[in-house]
C-alpha cells in the first residue's frame, strides 16, 4: 500500500472546494467521490509557507519543529533567517547565503522534529519528494546549484543534502529512476529553475507512468500562491485548475485514476488560505516600522545594534517583534502603540517573556485583553473549558477578543480557529519573537524594500481567511476524516495509512 500526498500552496477551500464541487476541477472532484472532502482543516499560527509546510511534514506545531515563519531572529547565529520572496533582502543578503540557508539549514539545524521522510525510510520503506521545501531525510545527495545561480558571487557550487531516498529539487537535484536515467522534468529560469509547478507536474506523471512510486511521495505545487498574492485566490482559481490536470495526465499514465486508487492513498491539501488585500495603498499596507516608531528598530534582516530595543522580522499578514531587553512594562507599550493602529487586529506575548508553557498567554485586539494558560488554573476568575482535541485550558477577560464561546465544556472558535493550540503552538518556540502582531482582513504589513500585495491577497495571520485548507482522501479503503481536522494531523493520517507508528495519532492535542 503507498500513500501519495499533494500539496497546493494556498488551496484557499473557499475557492477550490466549490470549483471541486460543480466539476472545475474534475480530477478532484473524481477523488472526493470516491473518498471524503474536508473544507475547513485548520493550519498552524502563522499560517504562512515556511512554517506551516513543516507542519504538514512533521506533524507538529513550530514550539516543537523550530521553524517559526518566513523570517525570525537566530540568536545563536546572530543573523535573521528568511524564507519569503522578498528578493530585494535576499540580493542584500547574498544569494550565496540564501542558497545555504535554503538546503542546509531549513533541512538541518533550523529543523528540529522529524520529518515523515525520516520516519518512514527508518522502517525500511523507501520515500519520495517532488519539490517539496522541507525534505530532511536518511539518504545523502548532492546538490548542484544551477549555472545562473552558481555564477554569482559566493553562491556554492554544490552541497550535501540529506533527504528521501528520491530527492527532485528542481536544478538543484534530479532523482534517478530504478531502471536507469532520471526523471523527466522542466526546468531553467523560465521554469524557477525546476521549481514550477510544470516540473513537479512532470516528474510526477514520469514516475507514475514507470509505475515507481515509492512508498510514500509528497508532490508539491507552489504557483497557486504565486499567483494569488498577484490577482487574488479567486482569479487564480485557473492555476489549480492546471494542476487538476496535471494530476489527471499523471494519474492516466498509471493506468487511470480506478488502477490507481486500488493500491494507493491519495491526499490532496495545502499549507494556508490567502484573505484578500484591499487597493487602496493607504488603508491596506502597514507600515510597522511607523507605527513602532517611538522604538529604536533593528534594520531590517540585520542583527542587534547597540542602541536598538526591537527587531521586526515580516511575515506578511503577521510580524513577530524581538524585544532585546524585555520587560512586561515595554510589552505593555508595543501593544498599546499597535493597537492604536485601527489596521492592527491582535498583539499576542506570553506573560513569563521566557516561552514557559505553564505562564499565562495574552493577547489584546480592539474588543479588549484575554489571557489564556493550559490545564485547570486555581483562583483569580478563571474560567475553564476542552478544545475539540481534548486540551484542557482555563481563561479569563473578554472572550470577543478571541471570537470564542463556551458551551458547557467545549469551546467553540469563531474567525480565529483553535486560537489557543495555535498560539501556545508558536509563542511556546524559545526562538519565537517576544511578540507577535496580525493584520486586520484587507491589511498586510510593509517593510522598507518591499509591498505588500495591493489588491492581490495574502496570508501570516490567525484569522479564519487565511487558516482554512481542503483535504481531500482516497484510496483502497473508506477513510473517515474527523469533524475538527488540522494540518498537524495530516502527517499522522499519512502514518497511518501506511501502517507506520508515530508518536502522535489524528486528533491529538499537543
């Protein structure tokens, strides 16, 4: 039995559930009538692709697998990671660092949890990755940067990577077959050097076709998200729409879609949602740095100067602040100075300024100020309630702030889904930012060098627009998928259907 997992970066369900419904998208709408559509899986905080493909792949939250966004602080390196497509940092920075960021470190030291990759090639089953962004696995490759890249200052010519027994990262690695050569793919400039969805398209229908899935394969499609910052998630509905195809041309060359379905589990998700941007400049992009202003700011990507007392590292519709000197006082004044910017939605911190699980978590929005800790608290007008997953938590201030209700035991989450799992789940991470800031819907942050996407869409934030995935599953036997899914429980569900052990099983709290 083989499981073959397909992830759409930004299938925002709103948009790709009724297409897959009224026969848009046919190929998945073949898939969910033989197996079961869920609309409503709820990704990790913040919903944004560095973060939350790790997620997928692990199976836990950033305060376990230690990637916790698109860019953050290294204390231990005294550097700014960064995993966006600002290319403006990225020129700054050096293309030769970001190579080295990107196939070293987001799959070596940065990573902290295991990968299914790793899991499932340790059982001695044999394991597949197609462009995926986090492939650590057993098997060692070498890497070689493309000519383009490789011609400019500083960039390696080749590095060692781990990952899956099949590793295909565009240019950078192409996988041989079984029985001789290498997969077929696109790659060059024209096609992100083989990062496209075209080329992930291809080497998938090419293995299909030699009937050389391995056991468990992650094909992943990035230009959904590409092309939704530009145009919206609606207008690029065109672009999932080819990667239904694309499935289609490739489940047809194994035989048809029936043929392959008999022996093979197919899951289809994504990472995030994307929550449309306003057109209007001067409503929807912050200015962080400007409404943080009265703070001496770290430039942005650099390390701590003397003088600085924060450092804002973007993650689109989300931001965490570093405080170097944190006191509860300073915390107190970066909420308030943020808040007063009526575009600001949420500031979030935990009480103990250390990332202690046991300290009271806070968040503030316009409707007021909430804490939050784990488990039964004592005295002091605590209110105590489960989440759908069987977590227990105890809160108290103004449940508006969190859009949430209680009903007799059971907490029930409005626009910001499992809220209190998916803070604890980043503000627990030692490397995460002392605060974390979100944009209203319609807003996104700015930062010198780069735009917010005006008129186009985005994501990064706790709100309901941008945490919803599809899921979809198929395969030789009826899966039932529970009422309350997470993109955490898409690596245990994956486990499963392979029969392998893993330490958390579907519908786990963490």
């Amino acid at each position: 039995m083989r499981t073959l997992l397909i992830v759409i970066d930004a299938a925002t369900p709103g948009v790709v559930c009724p297409a897959i419904l009224t026969g848009r998208l046919p190929v998945m709408q073949r898939l969910a009538s033989a197996g079961t559509l869920h609309d409503r899986s709820v990704t990790i905080f913040p919903s944004i692709t560095p973060a939350a493909t790790t997620s997928i792949i692990t199976g836990c939250y950033p305060a376990e697998h230690g990637i916790s966004g698109a860019s953050w602080y290294d204390e231990e390196r005294n550097e700014v990671a960064y995993y966006g497509d600002d290319f403006w940092v990225i020129a700054r920075e050096g293309f030769g660092e970001f190579v080295r960021d990107f196939l070293l470190r987001l799959n070596g030291d940065r990573l902290r949890a295991p990968t299914m990759f790793e899991m499932i090639e340790r059982t001695g089953r044999r394991t597949a990755s197609l462009n995926y962004l986090v492939f650590r696995g057993i098997v060692e490759h070498l890497a070689r940067v493309p000519v383009p890249v490789a011609a400019m200052p500083g960039v390696p010519v080749a590095v060692s990577v781990h990952g899956p027994s099949m590793l295909a990262l565009g240019d950078f690695v192409g996988p041989r077959v079984a029985h001789g050569g290498r997969l077929s793919k696109k790659g060059g400039p024209l096609h992100r050097f083989g990062m496209d969805d075209v080329s992930t398209g291809v080497m998938l229908k090419d293995l299909m076709s030699r009937n050389e899935l391995p056991d468990f394969t992650v094909a992943y499609f990035a230009d959904n998200d590409y092309r939704s910052h530009k145009v919206g998630a609606h207008a690029a509905l065109d672009v999932v729409a080819q990667v239904d195809r694309m499935l289609g041309e490739a489940f047809e060359a194994a035989g048809g879609i029936d043929h392959v379905l008999a022996d093979t589990y197919v899951v289809v998700t994504s990472d995030h949602g994307h929550c449309d941007v306003l057109g209007e400049r001067d409503r929807a992009a912050i200015r962080l740095d400007r409404t943080l202003s009265t703070f001496r700011q770290a430039s942005l990507g650099r390390p701590w100067r003397k003088r600085d007392e924060i450092m804002i590292c973007p993650n689109m519709r989300a931001a965490q602040i570093y405080v170097r000197h944190p006191t509860i006082d300073l915390i107190d004044q970066i909420s308030l100075a943020a808040l007063a910017d009526d575009r600001i939605d949420l500031v979030m911190w935990n009480a103990d300024l250390r990332h202690d699980r046991s300290a009271a978590y806070i968040v503030a929005g316009a409707a007021g100020r909430l804490e939050f800790v784990r488990g039964h608290a004592g005295r002091g007008g605590w209110t105590h309630a489960e989440d759908h997953f069987g977590a227990a938590w105890s809160w108290r201030g103004d449940p508006a702030v969190l859009d949430f209700e209680q009903d007799g035991k059971r907490l029930w989450f409005g626009s910001y889904p499992n809220a209190f799992e998916r803070i604890a789940g980043i503000l627990d991470l030692e490397k995460s930012g002392e605060v974390w800031i979100t944009a209203r819907p319609g807003c996104e942050f700015e930062v010198p060098g780069n735009k917010a996407h005006i008129g186009g869409a985005s994501h990064g934030a706790l709100h309901a627009l941008d945490s919803y995935c599809p899921v979809i599953v198929a395969g030789p036997a009826p899966v039932t998928l529970p009422r309350e899914m997470r993109s955490i429980d898409i690596a245990p569900l994956c486990m499963a259907l392979l029969g392998v052990e893993m330490r958390y099983a579907v519908g786990d709290s963490r």
